[in-house]
C-alpha cells in the first residue's frame, strides 16, 4: 500500500505583484482620498462607487498596450459570461452612464475611488492593484468641462500637500496631434481606419521622445529603430516630406519652452515692461491684463504664445486648427480664474498612452527632484492623467456621449509625499494597561475601558503576562506612549504607576546613572485620576 | 464574398449579482466605516489593508457551505498559480500573521475594511461584492481578548447609531458545542476525525433551528428529513439515547429565556428583592452587586444562570465544562465593565457557520422589527459574527497561534439604519451657475470658483444652456438649493439673481398666484456679495 502523501503546507504569500499596507500606510491613504474627495465634492462631483468586476464585454479592450490588447487585465468566467476586474475608473463610468442613462442628471458629474488592478508585469514599486481617485464630466461638450478638471485637478494637487510651483498640469489636445498626422498625410478624415498602423508607430514614437530623442523617433517615423540590445522595431516608413511636419511637431516643446524661457529673461530684466507689452498687444489683451504684476501678466500670455507656435505647424488641417482653438479657450478659462501659465501648460509633447482620447488631454507633474532607487536625483514626474473621450458611452448606446476625466494615481502621489517627508500619518500607538496579576484582568480591561470613555486610545496587554519585560517590549514595539501599572500593592493602595515611554526611552540614551535611578519617567497617581493624568503625559510629548 | 459581420454593442449591466452605489449610498458607507475604524483604533486595533486577490493555497477552504468545499469564490490561473478573490478578511489576515510573524507586535490587534467577494448564488438583498469591516487580536490565547471584541462590538454598535436595547450580541463556545457532542457520543477526543459526517449534519441541524423547529431538528439527527417539496436529506443517523442531550442542548436556550423571563416578572414585582437575593446568594455575588439597582443586578446574574443551566447539560465532558467556565469568565470580565445581560447575552443556539472556529463564537443581532419586502414585520437579525480561531494561523506554519476577531457586515447594517430612518447621508446637492451667455463661460466659472472658495459647493451647468428650463431642471434634479443667474442686463449693472430652488419648489406647491408673482423665492445681489447673499439662503434650510 502506498505511504499517505502528506498535504504540504500552504505558503504564506501574497501573490506575485501584490503587497499589503500597514498602520499609517492605510490611513495616509484614506486621508488623501478623504481631501481629494473634499475637493471633487466641492466642485459639484457625486460619488459613484462601482464593483471590482465587470463584464469583459462591458470593459472594452483599451488598455495603453496595443500590441497585446487581449491581456492586461485579471479575467475569470463564470455562467457562460466572462468577467474582468476592472483595470481602471473610467470603462466603469461609461458602462454607468450607458445603463442609468434616463436616470442620472446630465452632465452627470462623478467621482470615484478605488482599487484598479493590472495583469502586467510587476516591477519595482509597480504592482498590480493600486487605487485611483477619479473625477469625470459625462455629457457636456463644452471644452469648459476639460478647463474646469484641469483647475480642479491643481486645487486638488494642493489640497493634498503639493504646494505651487511643485507640480504642473500640462494640456495637449488628440485634435493638434490628428491635424499634424492630416498635414503629414498619415490621417484621412474620410476614411479614419485608414494608416491606422502607421499612426500608432507615430503615437508611440513621440510617447518616448524623452527616452529616444529625437533622432530615435525619426528613425521610427521612417524604416525603422535598433536598439542597443540590437533589436529592431519597424517604423511607420514615411518619407522625408511626411517626417516634416512631424519632427517640427515632436521638437516644437523644446522650442516653445526656449523662446518661453528668453522672453522671460528679457522681461525679467529691467525695462522688460516694454517686451511684455509687445507680447500682449500681439495677442491683443491689454484691458485683460492691465495693472497684473510683470511676471503675473506673462504666466497669463504664455499659454497663448504656445497656441499660436502650434497653429503655424498645423495651419493647414481643419482639425488641428480646431484643436488649438480648444487649448486656447481652455487656457484662457483657466487664466480668468488665475490659474496662469506657472500651472497650467500648453504642451504638444503630452500624448497619454490609452488610444479612447478625443480632444483635450492633460497630464499632473511632480516638478521636483526626488533620489531613486539608486540615489540619483530625477523629477518625480506623473501623477494624474486624463483627457476627452467622447465616444466611450457610444460604443453601448449608438448615440454619441461627450464625457472628460481625470485619474489620480493616489499611490504615486502618496509616495511623492512620502519622499518629500510631508506625510503626518499618526504613528504613536496606544496607551497599554500592563497586567501584573493575571486574576485580576477584570480590574485592567476596567483601566482601559475609562481611558477610551475619555477619547484616549488604550488597550490591555493580552499576550502572555508572566514575563514583564515582554509586556514592556510590546509597549514599545506599538510605539505605546504611556504604560500603565498596578501591582497587589498599588491595588490594595487604590493607585497606578503611570511610565512614560517616551521620555523612558529618551532617559535610556542620555541619561546618566544618578538621574535614572530618580525614575523621573514614572509616575504613581491615584486610581482616581488616571484618566487627567494620563492625558498630562501625553500632552507632554504633543 | 462573405459580408462582414457587424459587431453587436456591449450590453450596458453590471454583472450579475453585482451593483453600483451612488451618492448618498456612497457617503453614508464611507462615514459608517470611518466610525467603526475609530472605535477599533481607539482600543488598539491598527489598520491593514491586503489586496483583494490572495492565492487560492493561502486562502483556504473555509466557506460555510461544506457540501461544496470548492465553490464559492472567484478564482483564476495566473502564471501556473490559482488566485482568487478573498472571501473574507480573516483568512488574509492568517496569512499575513503567518507571513510577517517576526515583525509584528503580538498580540497583533488589527482592523481591515473592504470589499469581500462570494461566488455564490445572488437573491434579494444579496450580492456578490459587499462590505465587512473587522477587527481580529492574533496571538492571545486568553479568553479575556474575545471578551474585549465582544464589548467593543457593543460600543461599535452604539456609536453607529443603534441605540441600546435594540441589539443583543449572542455569546456560545463551540467547546460547549463539541461537548455535548461527546456527551452524545459522536466525538471521540482521541480520534478527532471520526464521526466528522455526523457532526456536520447536527451542527447544520442546530443552525436551522429557527427554521426546521424542534421535530424537524430531530428528524435530522435521526434516519433524515422530507422537507415540503418532498426533497430528502439524509440525517445523522443517531439513535435515541444519543439523540437526548443533543436535544436538551437544542432546548436550552428556549428554556433559559423562559425561567429568566419568570424570575424578572418575580423580581420586578413588588418584594422581588427576594427573589433576586436568592441568585445572587446561589451565586455568591453578594458583594460585587452590592448597591445595585434591582434589574441592573438582575441583568449581572442573568449570563451566570445560562451557564450554570448549560453546565447540567455537557457536565460529563471536560471539554464541555471548559467552554462553560470560558462563557462565564467572558459574561463576568464584561459584566465588570458594565456590560450588563441586557446587552451580552450566553445562547446556546448561536453555531456560525464556519468550520473555522474552535472557542467562543458571537454574533450581533438587531432585535428590532423591520418590514419585509412583503410588509410584514419581521426581526432584522444578525448583523456581524466572529469567533475564536486558533489554528488559521498554524496551516501556514505548523505553530499553534491563538486568534479571535468580529466582522461586521456593514451593508446590512447600513441597510438596518435605513430602514429605521437613521440616517443622514448629505442629500442637498451643489449651488448651480446657470449660463445665460454662453461667450461668458469664464464669468461663471469665476463665480464659482469664488463660491468654492468660500467652501460653499458650487458648479457651472455644462450642458447646451440654449434652454433655460432644462438648467432648471438639471438644478431640480441634483436637489440643488440655490441657483445663480446672470444675464446681459445684470452684467452690466453688476448684480446676480439668486433663486432659492428649495422655497420656489415649496411655494410651487402652496403660493396663491398673488404670492408667486411677488417672486419671493428670487433676490437681486450685487455680485461682490455673491457669497454672503448665497450663504444666506442655505442658513434658511438648515
């Protein structure tokens, strides 16, 4: 007969690409979503809380990898249906504002948060469910909307702790980006399936402009790129005539940023009064921008010079010049209600990976420097993207949808902030009532009950309770402020030792033998009183 | 040539057996777990939050339905590795106490919220996705850590809005459960796996009760049970000696309310101090309920009664007597604290469905009567659970680790709440600034902007503003309370109308013709007041 196998034990694992988070990690989190969805609220967005699974169906296949649009998310079927969780906020909403669609009122602006998951490759600090914090605008088809999540998104940005001049929220529009694929002839609006492969090669070409430069993407626009590892990617094979107006296109940030930046100079300088005001007859705003400080009336210009760099390159395509016309109006909303140029961006080089954008796009980015993995300083970089998708609730209805949003990556942001040290998550742990006399644990759980009566976070030490050193070990583990003790004789005296750990720990380091031996961390009070004198030691180390 | 088939549009569902949550839904929610969190926090408890998606191996089979050990979860292979969806948040919490055994404090006292996911048939009222909200200690063996839970789940009750006397937490130990089984002979303590059929089918039996009543229980227990579609199930086949205790047990509960109930009619008359003195005396209690009010010291002896009642039952089994002194440990640390048999009550009849559970089990219970989907008055029931589970932890590791810990099914209370009326999630949606002029987009924006500001909730309609009514109906419908109004004529005198929406619906209701011409309901304001004058009208329905 053969030996019985024995069953291996299971092994204590998240699976791969998945963490768990602790303590101040959860409530850091909850905070910012909490001030993020203050924000939201504020500007008239309702919540909406969808569940993590959806119709495959329903998802759609939109995730920024085309060249495996089948994968990328976690898929299961059950009853002949198959189901997805979902990979982002947005197919949700669009699947919503399909099926309520005689019920909601439009514009039907909403908000949502949660957990998104990836079946993508994991990497560092890249896993594979993370939150999101959305806000989307779905039926209006005013570029308003766009200007209004833009602004919002900024507020949003310093409500949760990145100040001014720490982050930038760049605009682009798909509308400047298919004008200059019409003026290349890679776009023919009579036919839009047409080149379809090309434009792809292109789209992902100037995606990586800040990897390849620009002799990279010019190698992809025509036959074709070699990496240093040696492979090839084939490119879009255009001519030298196409590439034209793309390459214009793909330096035209570098370009606009530098005039931009020699503009400043000069106005900076003294007299420069007389460059801005040529820069603001040209652009015809001297009553809008009368008595603004120098500097404040060039943030409100700015945008418009960017505009108009972009008409010149897309002059003769109808779209692109819609489209700039869009950036315009969105800039010049934003301006109205002081958010100028030192925040919001005209930026050509913005393109967002995921292929259901129609218009506007914009892109949040952390401008300062953190250290890598490796010590190296970098810009943090992105930490909220959106855009114009109008055609999302199309493909359930037929009929036509216009809708605009915006996705904070919430764990990208916390980490930003955990960077830069401006996390305040509570990390002081809770009063511990020790227990000397195991008998009497109706007497200490009554201890602890009166602290928490008070507001004060307190807990009985429930391990084993023989060894004192062990409760004390705890006590610090839990980064307990404040202990609590009552030995036979302090019960029958109807007192409590109160030992503050905080102070504990600081004597321990510094203190020396004749001041340690004084025991000025402990105090006994009487049973009575402990709840006012627990709260004088916690008070102390506020 | 074959003719392209066209591609039928996605169906715009949620899947079945799930559902989305808007607004208040949303809110109310959120603030119901931020309270919960608060009340476990403040007796110690730290937060985790683990990813929805755990191995199938870490999370084992622990679902109550043993007739299926292998459904009820979402599952799908990944990379040669079955993941599926937690089911709970207990079974990831084994996990990570397995996983992180050398870094945590112990006891570990953690609280997790979330969504938790069933594959399991949807009815009314019962999704696939929904809430649970728990607190668990890993690491104390003592019984004085599930009297903590139980307390505190008392407290966490109270401080979302149920008041005392409308639930009761129900307190039983599956060591009184596997004594009457050995008492029944159908658990041998030497074998453990023997009769392991027969106990499945009792403890099924015993959680029916409500149902089945007394003889279907029996039928059970004996050859099986004709259920009115003519259905057979199959019983544990015992025979009547057997059968004796096992219904006794089933009887207990019924019978220990009723003599409870005769002894408070007897004490609450005229002279029942007699009476009462006689219990305390019996369970020489004399001086701890000194001074007591009469039905608060009643209220201390009841929990002592039902264990001593039980204690009859399972005496000739160790293991029995052992869950018995447990209970009564239990009901005295709480009674000590204050928590009185009018709150924590020793039920026999209260089982938990999971296998898991190997000491104290509790459940939560509203004893208030709701209407069903029928009208018909019925008792809300149980609202949360939990229990001892002290080998979770081990399958990981082999190391016996002592576990205890509630979970709180916070839809259902959420639905309790609302079926009372209690609560009070926000239903006043945003001030609107209506478009009177869509080329002054930016004027309206700028408004409201300076609304928000101000910390007032405030939007601009978005939607075509060709027709004025539609705007008020969009108002109407997000329950605004305010709109703003600016035209051409009150631009150019710098005023705004504001329309108080909430006095012009009522009025629309009331006013005589003479009163609704005089336009009570609407006021002109400079628009340097704009804030003040808005705040105003939302003081006035306060």
């Amino acid at each position: 007969m053969a030996k019985e196998k024995k069953q291996p034990r299971p092994k204590a694992e998240t699976p791969k690409g998945f963490r768990d988070y602790f303590g101040a990690e959860v409530t850091e989190r909850q905070q910012m979503l909490e001030k993020i969805a203050e924000v939201y609220r504020l500007h008239g967005f309702d919540p909406l809380e969808t569940s993590a699974v959806e119709t495959v169906e329903a998802l759609g296949k939109f995730l920024p990898d085309v060249d495996r649009p089948n994968e990328g998310v976690f898929a299961f079927e059950e009853d002949d249906t198959w189901l997805a969780l979902r990979y982002d906020l947005t197919a949700p909403l669009a699947r919503v504002a399909a099926q309520y669609r005689n019920d909601l009122p439009f514009p039907y602006r909403r908000y949502a948060m949660g957990p998104v998951w990836r079946n993508e490759k994991p990497g560092p600090g890249r896993f594979r469910q993370f939150y999101q914090c959305d806000a989307d605008t779905v039926g209006a088809p005013s570029v308003a909307a766009d200007a209004e999540i833009c602004g919002m998104l900024a507020d949003t940005l310093e409500a949760v702790g990145i100040p001014r001049g720490d982050y930038i929220v760049r605009v682009n529009n798909r509308k400047v980006l298919n004008g200059v694929m019409e003026v290349a002839e890679i776009l023919d609006p009579t036919n839009p399936d047409k080149f379809a492969y090309e434009r792809g090669v292109v789209l992902r070409a100037i995606d990586k402009l800040d990897r390849l430069g620009v002799d990279g993407v010019r190698a992809l626009l025509g036959e074709g790129r070699k990496d240093e590892s040696g492979d090839f990617t084939k490119g879009a094979g255009l001519n030298a005539e196409q590439m034209l107006p793309l390459i214009e296109f793909v330096n035209a940030h570098t370009a606009i940023q530098s005039d931009l930046a020699s503009y400043q100079q000069e106005i900076d300088a003294p007299g420069g009064e007389r460059v801005l005001q040529g820069m603001v007859a040209f652009q015809k705003r001297e009553n809008e921008l009368l008595g603004l400080p120098k500097m404040e009336a060039f943030n409100r210009v700015k945008n418009q010079f960017a505009a108009d760099y972009l008409r010149s390159i897309v002059k003769s395509s109808m779209c692109g010049v819609e489209g700039v016309s869009e950036l315009e109006t969105i800039s010049n909303l934003l301006a109205a209600q002081g958010y100028g140029g030192d925040r919001i961006v005209i930026d050509p080089s913005v393109v967002r990976g995921l292929g259901y954008y129609t218009g506007p796009v914009f892109e949040a980015e952390l401008t300062f420097e953190i250290l890598d993995e490796k010590g190296r300083p970098r810009q943090f970089g992105s930490v909220a993207g959106g855009g114009r998708y109008d055609d999302l609730v199309k493909r359930f209805t037929g009929q036509e949808v216009p809708a605009t949003g915006v996705s904070i990556g919430v764990d990208r942001l916390l980490a930003a902030l955990r960077a830069k040290g401006r996390l305040t998550g509570e990390t002081q742990g809770p009063v511990i009532v020790t227990v000397m006399d195991r008998d009497r644990m109706a007497d200490y759980q009554a201890m602890a009950a009166t602290l928490r009566q008070a507001g004060i976070r307190a807990e009985v030490y429930l391990g084993n309770p023989k060894n004192f050193g062990n409760q004390l070990k705890y006590a610090d583990k839990r980064a307990s402020p404040v202990a609590v003790i009552q030995g036979e004789d302090e019960a029958l005296r109807g007192v409590v030792q109160l030992k503050d750990l905080i102070l504990g720990a600081k004597l321990a380091q510094e203190a020396t033998l004749e001041e340690w031996k004084s025991q000025p961390a402990q105090v006994e009070v009487p049973l009575a009183y402990l709840v006012e004198e627990t709260r004088k030691l916690l008070d102390r180390h506020r």
